[in-house]
C-alpha cells in the first residue's frame, strides 16, 4: 500500500528529529517527547433523527513545544484555542485544514485545546 506523504508529514519528522522547541528553558515537569492528542468531536443536541458517526479522523501530537494536526477530511479555516491549564493563559491560531498545521505552543506541561471549523465542527482535546 502506498501512502501519500505530504509536506506536514515531513515538517513534523523534522521537528521531531531535531527537537525544535519554543523556548530553551529546562524544567522537570514539562512534557518531552511525542504525545498524541486525542480530539473528541464537541456533541451537539439531537435534532430528528441520528446521523451516521464521522468518518474524520485528526491527527494531532504534541512534541517538545510544538502541536501537529492533520484533517483526513479537510474542513476549512480552522480557529484553534489552547488554554495552558497551568496558569489560564491562552493562546489563539488559525490555520487550514486541508494543509495541516505547525503550531508553537511552547512547552505545557497541561493544556487544553478546542478547534472550531469553517464547517461548523468543533473538536476538544487535552494533556
């Protein structure tokens, strides 16, 4: 089987190889590494009846400062929240679905992330 590699997927190899991070302070309890995010599509109240469950799948991992998400389906512009749940700061991007997106968040130690998209879904993920 062949799989498609695309310019994220070799951005986020790079960042994960050479460890680029936002800031080069050290600290015990940040997180190193990769960790993988799981999104959680945000439930809506039931109108009629149920619909067939989501074929989107999201990829999205955090590694030493920097957060990669990729759509399977593309869904537009995307609005990204990340709370640090540390000390409540938080932090906006925008970013398109259908290219992925690098963001530098910095290292967290715990964080909360929320994505609106252009098509009206919202996901929830948090570490």
């Amino acid at each position: 089987m062949i799989k498609k590699i695309t310019l994220s997927t070799i951005l986020f190899l790079l960042f994960s190889v050479f460890n680029i991070s936002a800031d080069n302070d050290t600290d015990d309890n940040e997180m190193d590494g990769d960790v993988l995010i799981e999104l959680k599509e945000t439930p809506k109240s039931p109108t009629g009846r149920p619909k067939a469950p989501s074929r989107q799948r999201i990829d999205c991992h955090y590694v030493n400062g920097m957060l990669y998400i990729q759509f399977a389906i593309p869904e537009g512009n995307c609005e990204t929240t990340i709370i640090d749940t540390k000390n409540g700061d938080s932090l906006i991007y925008y970013f398109d679905s259908s290219a992925g997106a690098f963001l530098n968040i910095g290292k967290l130690t715990s964080f909360e992330l929320y994505i609106e998209t252009e098509k009206g879904t919202s996901y929830y993920g948090y570490k």
